[in-house]
C-alpha cells in the first residue's frame, strides 16, 4: 500500500452522509420504541444474555451474533477451580451491561476444536468475538474491577469502531425464544462508499473515516467499510509523521508503546506487514497494563487493514496470543 495524495480537498457527498445519518437516527429511535413499549420482537430475556455455547451452534451463536453485540467467550472446565471462581462474575457483569454484551460458554473438553481454533493454552481464558473478529482479553481469574475495565474498552472499540449498540433487554421477554431481527432502515451505502473512495483519492482522510463510519453505524458487518475504514484510518495517522525520526525513535526505545506503534504504521503503509506485525507483538511482550492494551488493539486494526483472510494475519493472531498468555 502506497500513501495517498495528503492535500485536505473536504470532498465528502455531504448529502449522502446526511442520509446515512438520518438512518441511523431512525434505526436508533426504532430500538428506542422497542424498548419503551416492552421489548418489541427484536428483545431478548436477561438469561439469553448467557448462553453455553458448542462446535456445531457457533457460528450461528457467536460468529453471527457478533455483528449486532460483543460476544465474550469464556473457556472453562468442570474441573478448573479458577473457573469456578471466575465465570459468576462475568456472569453477573454480562447482565449489568444490559444487552450491550452477551457471554458464550465454551465447556474446552467437550469443545477440543474450538479450543485450538483459539489457540487457548490454559483456562479459564477469555476472548471477545466482534462482527466476526476474534480478540484475547484475558486468561485467569482476575478480579471484579479489572474485568469492568476491559469490558469497558471492549464495549467502547464495539460502539466506536463497528457502531455495535447491543441488544434491546426485556425483562418479560420469554427465555430460550430466539429473537427476530428488529427492522432497521437500510442506509445509502452505495452513495456514502463512493463518497469515501473519492475522499481518500482526495487525500481527505477524516471525510473518508467518517463516511466509512456512517456505513458501519447502520451495517455493522459490511466488510467493505470496515477495511475502508482501517485504510483511512491509517492514512491519517502517518500522514503527519516524519518518517526518519518516527523510525530513529523506535529503534532508540524499544520499549515506547506509542514509538513501536508510529513505526508499525509506517512499516505497514511501506507494505512491510510482517515487519509490522512483529514489531508490535514483540511491543506486546514488552509491555504491560494500559501501554499493553493500546498496543494489541493496533494490531488488531492493523489486521483489518490487511484482511482477515490473509495468511500473515493469522499466523500473527496465533503469534499475538502466545505473547498474552
């Protein structure tokens, strides 16, 4: 990938982004009356907000939910006393976050596979599915405020990033009823994805990350803005660099969060994945804490800018959980 044309030309279809906002509008004010009058078809009983989930209904259960709620997946065992200790507080927060997350039990000695898939070493261990894409959080018994704080982040990347805004909560709703989708207004898609394409042909990075948000706002799951969306946001953040000092700067502190992730941006727009990649897991190993955190989630931007397909991105995602765990 080549950087762009950096001149600000402000470009964006305003009428189009109009549109796509007040789509979203009507689709928020449409949950909204779900809510106030009872739930409405698309709501779901607090007990649905935990479910144990297995091979043959995860993608139904966790790889489709994900595109309208973060799904927290927690690996345990009968036989784990951590687990024991741990599963009724995620429980118990799952259902204080209202509908904005759902936690899937993943029981690992009847679920080997699944268990690989996610290349879990050790349990209790905690992964989070967001539209489809699979992120570590953590692994071991932890305590009740540090697991609120990553569910917190979580919630926030869901929201921010893929306009993921939960489930609609209702208390009389019947438990173990499948909901039917609540209707939501299509957004103008096509005009606002032009729109963008245009914006960063324009070199106007910040028009193109908020019409590719515009579409994620209203289709979460719409593989073209999010990839549209990671390249944007990745243009403009190196389009300020200076590269020679960004560079001279992360060789001299091999241990700066912020100095590893400039460089990796870099090393990406260079078209240096591999580069980029292992330079922020080895970061990841370095680190630890809020430092630690802000390094993982740029990685796992940066793996939407390459593609979830892409073999590089999965050898690094195997990579980036060995360095966590």
């Amino acid at each position: 990938m080549q950087p762009r044309n950096m001149s600000m030309s402000g470009v964006v279809d305003l009428a189009a982004v109009k549109a796509a906002q007040e789509a979203k509008v009507k689709a928020e004010q449409a949950r909204a009356e779900a809510a106030r009058q009872g739930g409405g078809p698309g709501a779901v009983s607090p007990s649905d907000l935990v479910i144990d989930v297995d091979e043959a209904g995860f993608e139904r259960d966790v790889l489709q939910r994900s595109t309208e709620v973060p799904v927290v997946i927690d690996f345990w065992a009968e036989w784990c006393e951590p687990c024991k200790q741990l599963s009724p507080v995620l429980e118990q927060l799952v259902v204080e976050y209202n509908g904005r997350l759902l936690l899937a039990k993943i029981d690992v000695d009847a679920n080997q596979m699944l268990m690989q898939q996610f290349g879990v070493q050790g349990i209790p261990a905690v992964f989070a599915v967001v539209a489809g894409q699979a992120l570590p959080l953590f692994q071991g018994a932890a305590g009740k405020e540090q697991i609120q704080q990553t569910l917190d982040q979580l919630v926030q990347v869901a929201e921010q990033r893929f306009g993921l805004t939960g489930l609609t909560v209702d208390p009389d709703a019947r438990p173990g009823v499948a909901p039917e989708p609540a209707a939501v207004p299509a957004g103008p898609y096509d005009a606002l994805l032009e729109a963008a394409v245009h914006a960063l042909d324009a070199g106007d990075f910040g028009g193109a990350v908020q019409a590719y948000k515009n579409v994620l706002s209203d289709d979460p799951g719409n593989s073209e803005a999010k990839l549209g969306l990671a390249q944007a946001e990745l243009l403009q953040r190196v389009q300020n660099l200076d590269p020679q000092r960004t560079r001279k700067e992360a060789a001299e502190k091999p241990g700066d969060a912020q100095a590893q992730i400039a460089a990796a941006d870099l090393d990406l727009v260079g078209g240096h994945v591999e580069d980029a990649f292992g330079r922020l897991i080895d970061t990841v190993r370095r680190t630890a804490g809020d430092e630690r955190d802000a390094v993982r989630l740029r990685l796992l931007e940066l793996f939407e800018v390459v593609g979830a397909d892409d073999p590089r991105v999965s050898a690094a995602r195997r990579a980036l959980s060995r360095a966590l765990f």
